[in-house]
C-alpha cells in the first residue's frame, strides 16, 4: 500500500477552516442554514466571504500562498499523515457526503480506513454527563460490536463517547473523530485514551495540527461521524443534545439510526425515547445493531464469560431478580454481609456486574457459558 497523499489544494482547506474559525465561530448558530456542516459545504471562496466579508481576500491570500512543503512538515512534525478526497483510501462512507471533509488528517494507520464502508462501522453517541447506566450500556455495545468485526466510531468526549471506544479498545477497532487538530486530545484528561487509539485505532480529523477546537467544530466533526457509519447509536441524549444532532445528520444521509431506551422521566433518556417515538430502530444490545444493519445476513452474538460456581450463580440472579445492593442481595439469599460483598465483587471483576458510584449493581451483557 502506497502512503496516503493529500494534494496542495486540499490541504490547504484545513488551514483555511483553521484561520476562518474565529469567524465561524460567530455566524454558526445565527439563523437556519448557518450551522457549520452546512456552512462547510460551500467552496472556499463563498465560505470566506460568508463567514468574514471584511476580512476575506486577506485571509484567503494567506491559505492559497501556503506553501506545499510547509504543510507537510507540520504534518509529519506533529505524528500525523494526511490524506484527500483524491486518495485511493479516502473512506467510500465519506463520498456520500455533500459536506465531506476535503482532507483527513490522523494518527495511527492509515490502512485500517481501506475497505472501509458503511455496513462496516457503527457511530455510538450521547451524553458527556452520562449515567452509570448510560456507560456500561455504551461500553457493552463497543466491545461486543468490535468484537463482532464493526469499527466503532465515536467523538472521544467524556461519558457515552469515552465508555464507547474503551470497549472497543478491549476487543477490536475504534476511531475517534475529533473537532481539533488529530495531534491534540481533547478533554486533556482524554490523552491516554488518545494515545491508546492512535496505537490500535485511528484518530481523524478535517483540522491540521495544533488547531484547537471551537463550538462549531462539533458538529461538524458529528456529520463526518455520521457518514462514517452505516448507523448512529444515541445512548443517552438530553433534549437538545449535539448527539441528535449526529443522528439527524446520519438519517439525512440515509443511514440507520438507533437509540437505547431509557427511563421515561430521566432527563439522559429524552433524546433516544424520542427518536424512538419517531421511528429508530431499538437497541437493547450489539445484536439488535446487527440485526437492523445487517437483516437475515446478521451473524449471532454471543458473547460469553467465565463459568461461574453455584455460589456466584445465585448471586447474579439475585441481581437479575432486582435485588441491587450488597444488603439486598444478602438479604434475598440469606448470606452474610461479607460472603455478599466478596461475591458481588468477584462478579464485577469477572465482567457480569457493573457498579455505580452509589453502590448499586447492575447486569452487563455478559453471558455465564452455557
């Protein structure tokens, strides 16, 4: 495989969208049709002068006059590689897009975007504040769908995103796509997980080196996760959450959309009962994913963990019946405090329980083998 190449021309659309972000910044949310997706959409030119009519010719004299040779040492200086619309291994998912990125610039390698379509990749989405629910769910769904073969997509944002690429991480491929530079980790509390994925994974983004990110950029690195993959995922969303953002961009480009249910009085749960209401498909599970992507083609998921003794067999169905603290449990099955305690953790350790900061277990989707 060749090394991916972007051409002069493309490349300097980064630097263009870096220098005439300032400017996008205060026109992206001013009246319908300025959000930044669609604001990306017009050529250079036109967007220049949309965005920042004073200031236009200087700054588009500023990118044309970037020199080729200069770019590329930023590239390479940062870690990363670049690729273009014009690139054999430019993402089949992206083409679809009117507002397609011209460049990708990432970390990792690059190979893992060949061959990549829709069919082959899931966005999972939601809420940075998520719940302890909201994470095991994400989390479950990136490693049993990795493990089924799909790259997960997701922002690399605190809560649903991070839950989601950790997951995936534990058993096959992620990309993280990022509203700043692809050498910058954002949250910075994220760098380790950053570094993680450039290692197993990619991190993408339409930005060069060093950009830093702003509002606007959010949503439109959402609609760059959206084409990617053949469904978007919402796990937990408020009302009005960029994560439905996502999904309205993935579903005005014909590709699945999916939502986790949720408590219908819990404000993390509005935004997927809603979707939900108004048509996505349901998602309790990896297999519900495939099931919608893929129809009767769909492999089966099962997803098994270690055997367990009669004594921690009971203790997980104490837990399946609805008993949910270490006093509940011992409770139900009459056991004492510190045998609960030492098995509820044995439990959680081996992958079948989850546990809140409260204290309160729940299932995962681990499975006992049968």
């Amino acid at each position: 495989m060749s090394a991916p190449r972007a051409c002069p021309a493309c490349l300097r659309r980064s630097w263009l969208l870096n220098a005439l972000a300032p400017y996008i910044e205060r026109v992206s949310t001013r009246a319908p049709g300025s959000r930044s997706p669609e604001l990306l959409r017009l050529p250079s030119e036109e967007l220049a002068r949309a965005v920042a009519p004073n200031d236009a010719k200087e700054i588009l004299h500023g990118a044309t006059s970037l020199r080729e040779r200069t770019m590329r040492a930023e590239v390479e200086a940062a870690g990363c590689w670049a690729l273009c619309r014009h690139d054999d291994l430019y993402p089949v998912a992206l083409r679809d897009a009117a507002d397609a990125p011209w460049a990708l610039l990432g970390r990792g390698h690059p190979g893992l975007l060949e061959g990549l379509e829709p069919d082959s990749a899931v966005t999972v989405v939601g809420a940075r504040r998520a719940t302890s629910y909201g994470r095991e769910v994400a989390r479950d769904l990136g490693r049993d769908l990795a493990a089924a073969g799909l790259a997960i997509v997701s922002g690399m944002a605190f809560g649903i995103d991070t839950a989601a690429h950790r997951g995936a991480l534990d058993a096959g491929l992620t990309f993280a796509v990022l509203g700043c530079g692809p050498d910058v980790s954002y949250p910075a509390s994220g760098a380790a997980l950053h570094r993680r994925i450039a290692e197993r994974g990619l991190v993408l983004s339409e930005m060069p080196p060093g950009a830093t990110p702003w509002k606007w950029s959010f949503p439109a690195r959402n609609r760059m996760m959206a084409a990617l993959a053949g469904m978007t995922v919402v796990v937990e969303a408020a009302e009005r959450s960029g994560s439905l953002i996502t999904a309205e961009l993935a579903a005005d480009l014909g590709r699945d959309v999916g939502a986790v249910p949720g408590p219908v009085g819990a404000r993390a749960s509005a935004g997927p009962n809603e979707l939900l209401a108004g048509g996505a498909c349901l998602v309790r599970d990896a297999q519900d994913v495939l099931d919608a992507m893929l129809g009767p083609d769909a492999r089966r998921l099962e997803v098994f963990g270690p055997a367990l003794d009669a004594g921690l067999g009971a203790v997980l169905e104490a837990v399946e019946g609805g008993a949910r603290s270490c006093e509940e449990v011992a409770a139900a099955l009459d056991l004492p405090a510190g045998e609960t305690a030492a098995a509820l953790a044995r439990l959680e350790a081996l992958g079948y329980l989850a546990c809140s900061l409260l204290g309160a277990y729940s299932r995962t989707t681990l499975r006992p083998p049968e």
